[in-house]
C-alpha cells in the first residue's frame, strides 16, 4: 500500500494500523470517507444487533450495504467508489476484495447475490452496477470468515439485548472518538 499526504483534514480511527511510513498521513475507511464528504456527523450511539455469526454487536442506526447481482459488479464498483474518493483528496485504506462478499453466510437477508460494504444511509452513492441498498438488521453483517469493518461494527456491551440502544466507543470522524480513520505518526 502506498501511502500520500493529501491534505490537513484527519479523521480518527483504527485505518492507522496498516500504514508503513513514518509521516504523518490522513486516511480512511470507505464508510468514514463518506460519511465526511456527504456532510453528516456519526452518532454517538447505535443499535445492538445480532451479527450471522450469533454475537451482538453495536450498528449506527440506518446501516445500510449496496446489493449486487454478481461479484464483479461489486467489485467493479466499490472500485470505482474509492477511486472516486481518492480523487477528492482522501486515501482510502480498504480493499474492494475485503468489501464484496457473498450472501451465503446471510440467511436470506439480502435479495441479491452479492453485497458491499456497511455504510451510512447518508452516504448512500448513486450508482447503477447497484441492484438494490438494504438496511443492515439482525444477521446482516459479520458472517464467519467475513471481515467485520470494525469502523461500522463494534462488540455489544456485556448483557446488551438485541434492539436496545447503546454507545458506540469507536468513532467516527470529528466526534473525537477513535474510527474512521485516522492520523499515523510515529
């Protein structure tokens, strides 16, 4: 991975971990990225929900994943969603390939062959290699051997029952929580 000082602007979290260099540098995850650019601030709380794999985890309220028909359309156009994003100045530390995954592991969640990453509903892009969004609910999300965008997704507090509200301890963006992405010095 290469690693581009793009401008001042660093948003918080846990993107940090896989960079290389020395320099301070900004960069995000695609659900962080987007949600900045739309405009939106994170809430501070979310929803306890119950992921495919039977843990509960905190999701923001009106999670969202774009469907597709085949992979790759997914990948063809999370591709494209971070080129996009690339071009207005954010360095993007996800993926395509970790983003687009199967919905095998959902159990009927999803109407489509193939979904996205979780993001925002605000964030939403218009595009049209997608076949329908989804709201992320209850086995939506963290299939085993899927990648859990721990920047969305986050362990429930011990003794959390499904629907209730609850913090989320990561971040997302200027809520001076740890999340989205985040400045790497060292």
């Amino acid at each position: 991975m290469s690693i581009r000082r793009t401008r001042s602007v660093s948003l918080s979290g846990i993107a940090a971990r896989r960079a290389t260099t020395r320099r301070t540098v900004a960069i995000a995850s695609i659900a962080g990225a987007t949600l900045a650019l739309s405009g939106c601030t994170a809430p501070d709380e979310g929803v306890v929900l119950e992921g495919a794999d039977g843990e509960r985890y905190v999701v923001p309220e009106g999670t969202e994943r774009p469907q597709y028909d085949s992979r790759e359309d997914c990948l063809a156009d999370v591709e494209e969603q971070i080129r996009l994003l690339e071009a207005q100045g954010e360095d993007i530390v996800d993926e395509p390939e970790d983003l687009c995954e199967s919905t095998e592991g959902y159990r009927g969640a999803y109407t489509h062959a193939w979904i996205g990453p979780l993001i925002f509903a605000a964030a939403r892009w218009n595009s049209p290699r997608v076949a329908a969004w989804a709201p992320v609910g209850n086995g939506g999300f963290a299939a085993p051997g899927s990648r859990l965008q721990a920047d969305m997704v986050q362990p429930a507090p011990a003794g959390s029952k499904v629907g209730e509200r609850a913090p989320l301890k990561g971040g997302f963006g200027t809520s001076g929580k740890s999340g989205f992405g985040e400045s790497a010095g060292g």
